[in-house]
C-alpha cells in the first residue's frame, strides 16, 4: 500500500510541480494527530495502562455480548474522538483478548465489525472523521442540520451492525469465551508510575485538542514530542512510520491533482450532480479523506457527497484512511495476514454496503 502511495504520489508532481502552496493543502493536522496518537498508545501498551480495562471488559463471558460491547464502543466512541482514534483504542483491546480466549478465528469478522461500526458512527458528528469536519467548515451549515442529514444513515447502520453480529453468532447464540488474566493483565509497578502518569496525560491532552478542535494542535505536538524524547526515547522507534508516510502520499496526490487546471476543469464539468457516485469511486483511488478535498469546489449537492464519503470505506481498505489504520494494527500482530485480512474485510463491508445503498440513494433523491 505504502508502494502504491508513494508511486501515485510521485507521478502527480509531474502533473502539478512541487511548490509551497501544494505543501500547504496538505492535512498536517491529521498526521500530526495520527503520529501522536500511534505513539502514545504504543506507550499504553508498554506500561500495561489498558490491563484495568481488560480486567472489566473479559468478565464478559459470552461472545455475542463481548462483540456487541467493544463493537458498541467503537460506534459511539468514534462519534467524539473520530473514527481513526476509536480504532486505534479498541483494536488492540479486541485482539488481545480474543487470543487470550482461544477465539483467534473470528478476530478479523470481529475487527471488520469495528471497522463498519467506525465508519457509520462516526458520520453523525461534524468532527467525527476528517472529511466530514473539512466540509462541514467548508459548508458552514450549522451543527444541528447537519447532524440531522446524518442521522438516518448513523441509526440504519445500528440496526445492522446488530443483524450482522446476530448472524456471525448464529450457530451458537450463547457461545462463551474464557479469558485468562493472568497473561494480558499485568500489574502495575511502581517503577512505572511515572510513565504511566505521562501517557494518561499525555493522551488527554490529546483527545481534548482532538474534541475542541483547537487550532493549537501544534503546540500539542510538540509537548508530546518534547515529553516521549526526555522520558521514553525507546517508543518513538515503535511508531509506525510506514502508516503515517503512506497517509502523507495520498494527501500529496490530491492536492496534486487540486492544483492542476485540466483537471480542475474536468471535474468542474463532471461531478456536479454525481456527487455520490464520484465521491465512492474515487475514494477507491486516493481515500475518502482527499477526495473530500479533490470534490468539495465542484460540489452542488453536500447530501450526496457526504453520504458518499462516508460509505466509501465498504467498498475496500483504500476507501477510507480509517480502514488503513485497522489493517496496519492487524499486521503489527499478524505479519504477512494482508490478503487474509482484505477478503474477509471486502466481503463483509461490500455486502453491508449493498445494504445501505439502496435507502442512501433514496433519501438523496427525495431529500
């Protein structure tokens, strides 16, 4: 994948010359909030800051209810601290304990689950994915509007994500899962008190600039910079550039093929009243993320393109930036799974968005 963007990246700068207006149309926010967010979770990880969390959630003993909670939390989590940060929490979480319980083979059906919840919560919020905070500054309709044309969708993909999970537990309803503890909750030490202080704090701080919006985000990250360099060096070696590097190319090509005139012009006469349609293809190409960007000036119905968007990450893991960060947090534990992951992932989405479709395209048309 990281390939594909760095080629695709490459190619648009003969379409549109590097300059300092090119380098600003790219979403530092986002990558700054994505870098930050993968190496301070990485900390979690290290300091066992998630076994209290562990702890509550494996006295859950039955799978139907352990999928519904953590598929649940992803949904309404993703609605306030997006739908990428939601994943980047609870993945780990549903990996971890669905080895400790022996429960391995129905990790990706689970993890695709979340990847679907992300997706369809978080487009209820104006800030609950990138694309929908860019076009909703963009657009200037006010929140309760716009949370209004979303809520059809947000409610629609409850109801299914719940037949999804009733089906997956079909053959055994009451199918139960014993979790042992002692191997993914360690105790806390007191030597590492100190770090455990730092991360937690660390973490709200993101979150909060993340919720608020603040335009102060650089001073966020270079706290978060500053504190990992003084007092946990060894993590910023953990971080996955490979992610964050692949997230800089796509933003480079689309606002590549922003700046060139031609094509410019070509969606000038093109997407107008095909907002759906273009925005779900070409998110297969660059993400849903730039094509927000490439779309939103030659946008006429906002309905259409953001109910587009928004579905977009069904189609296949290119589709949205979200879908990206589950597959890298699978791999990190399953190295060499990628083709594993994207069948299961593809068949499951594509048929959830055969589902929701149908009701979007009507509610586009008479709406």
């Amino acid at each position: 994948m990281l390939s594909v963007a760095l080629i695709a990246a490459i190619a648009s700068l003969f379409i549109t010359p590097p300059s300092v207006a090119l380098l600003s149309e790219i979403d530092w926010k986002t990558l700054a909030t994505l870098f930050m967010l993968l190496s301070v979770l990485e900390g979690f990880k290290n300091e066992n800051i998630f076994s209290p969390l562990l702890k509550r959630i494996s006295r859950i003993n039955g799978m139907p209810g352990l999928t519904a909670f953590l598929v649940f939390s992803v949904f309404y989590s993703s609605m306030f601290v997006t739908n990428d940060v939601s994943l980047i929490i609870f993945v780990p979480v549903t990996i971890i304990l669905f080895r400790a319980g022996g429960k391995e083979k129905l990790i990706l059906p689970v993890l695709t689950f979340e990847n679907i919840a992300a997706i369809r919560g978080s487009l209820l919020t104006p800030f609950g994915s990138p694309q929908n905070l860019y076009l909703f500054t963009r657009s200037g309709i006010p929140v309760s509007d716009f949370m209004l044309m979303m809520l059809p969708l947000n409610l629609m993909s409850l109801f299914f994500l719940i037949c999804f999970i009733l089906f997956l537990y079909r053959k055994d309803i009451h199918e139960k899962i014993e979790i042992d503890t002692k191997n993914i909750c360690h105790e806390w030490t007191e030597e590492g008190r100190k770090k455990r202080i730092l991360y937690i704090s660390l973490f709200v701080i993101i979150l909060t600039t993340i919720v608020t919006r603040t335009k102060l985000w650089p001073v966020t990250l270079a706290v978060t910079a500053v504190s990992l360099l003084i007092f946990d060096r060894a993590i910023l070696r953990k971080t996955d550039y490979v992610l964050l590097l692949t997230f800089f190319c796509f933003f480079v090509f689309s606002s590549s093929l922003c700046g060139n005139p031609k094509i410019s012009e070509f969606l000038e006469k093109s997407v107008g009243g095909h907002e759906y349609a273009w925005s779900v293809l070409l998110s297969q190409v660059i993400s849903n993320v730039p094509a927000s960007i490439v779309l939103w000036p030659f946008t006429k119905n906002l309905r259409a393109l953001l109910y587009g968007l928004d579905s977009a990450g069904l189609c296949s893991i290119i589709g949205s930036l979200a879908s990206v960060i589950n597959l890298r947090l699978y791999l990190r534990e399953y190295p060499g799974k990628t083709m594993k992951f994207i069948i299961t992932f593809t068949w499951i989405s594509l048929i959830f968005f055969v589902i929701v479709t149908v009701p979007q395209l009507l509610l586009i048309k008479n709406l």
